[in-house]
C-alpha cells in the first residue's frame, strides 16, 4: 500500500502495488479474481437473503468465501471458507483503527435492502456498515512480513522508490515484478530511535508511525 516517507537521504512514503491510505486498510479493487496482494478486495454487501453465523455479519472469528464480485459470510468448517475475520470495525476505513500487521485483506462491509431511512453517501443503494480484516485459511498471506503485500507496511517488509516521494511493498525474495530496494527493520515513534544503518524513513501510521529502513 502506499505511504509516505520521511527520508534521511531520500523523502519517499511506504506503499503497496495499489495505493491505500497510509498505514490503514486497502481499497476495493475492481471485479477479477480474489484479493489482491496490496490488501484490497471486492466489497462484501449483506442483502436481506444473506445470512449470518453470528450476530454480526462477518464478525470476529467468522469466515468468507473468496468472490470475483463480492464475498458472502460462510461457516468456517465448511469447504468454501476462505479467510478468517481478524478485527471488525464500524464506519470508514480511513477514519477507523488499521488492521492487525498481518492482515492479509480488508472487505468493505455495506448493506442493501435496508428498511431503515439511513444516509447512502454515494448512492449506490447501499449504506456503509464498516470494514472486516482478513486473513486468509491456508498460504500464501500476503500479509506476512516480507511477502509483498496485504495493507500494512510492517517491519519486514521490502519497498521500492515509486516516485513523488513515495515508495510501494514489494516481495522481498525478488519474486515481485519490481526488486526490493530498502527493508524495514523497525517501527518507532520517532526518527530518532532509528538505527544508525537507516537511511530511509518510511511513514506506516499507527502508534509507531516511523518505519526504519535500510538499503539493500
């Protein structure tokens, strides 16, 4: 995802391939296949029909099929679980608590064919409910330091310089379409707490908004 850097020798923000908002969820990605590895997702609405294995939809510890245009909520010992609810939170992403580090994607949660009068911000016919983070049931997680995605940019992740004072993750074995250039070795509340080997200072929000990093 994407962030912004408060550089030593270079000025450049922490990011995924698709950029979010710095330290916080992803965005919804457009309809194709399951998550991506930057941590976004297709948007999971509740309609009337759905149903729901708690009192909540998608509450914690319940679980989501993967869809190509949205995700419904399954039972998690059945065979179309896919990913498990980590943390749940009410409201817009960008204005609620980032999800757990290694969070592998976020589904936007909204609801259609309410009977209440509430307030559809964009029209779309359906009203924001919050957002669920999600990791996924079997490898690979992409959340996972090092992996080249998810969306949070954690200690152990690899960047590379995207230009405009930005930097996006990227797999730090090399197997991502761009070669890591700098490793986040830390994450402090403050530049001076770095080590002596930094050389780049990442923006990741949070409680410990500096991420540390080194070249490669």
């Amino acid at each position: 995802m994407a962030a912004v850097v408060l550089a030593a020798a270079a000025v450049l923000a922490g990011c995924h391939q698709s950029s979010g908002v710095a330290g916080a969820p992803g965005t919804s990605a457009a309809p194709g296949a399951g998550p991506g590895l930057d941590g976004t997702a297709p948007a999971a609405t509740r309609t009337s029909s759905h149903r729901s294995y708690g009192a909540v939809f998608l509450g914690i510890d319940e679980c989501s099929s993967f869809g190509t245009t949205s995700f419904t909520e399954v039972s998690c010992a059945g065979e179309r679980a896919a990913a498990r609810v980590v943390a749940r939170h009410d409201g817009k992403v960008s204005e609620g608590p980032p999800c757990p580090a290694t969070t592998d994607f976020v589904l936007h949660i909204s609801e259609s064919g309410s009977s209440y009068d509430e307030y559809d911000e964009d029209g779309d016919g359906r009203v924001v409910r919050g957002y669920a983070c999600m990791r996924r049931l079997q490898p690979p997680h992409p959340g996972d330091p090092g992996a080249g995605g998810g969306p949070r940019t954690i200690p152990g992740d690899c960047v590379y310089g995207a230009g405009r004072g930005e930097v996006r993750e990227t797999a730090c074995d090399g197997g991502g379409r761009n070669a890591p250039e700098y490793k986040v070795t830390r994450a402090v509340t403050e530049r001076a707490r770095c080590p002596a080997s930094t050389t780049l200072y990442v923006d990741l929000g949070g409680p410990e908004p500096v991420g540390c990093a080194r070249p490669l």
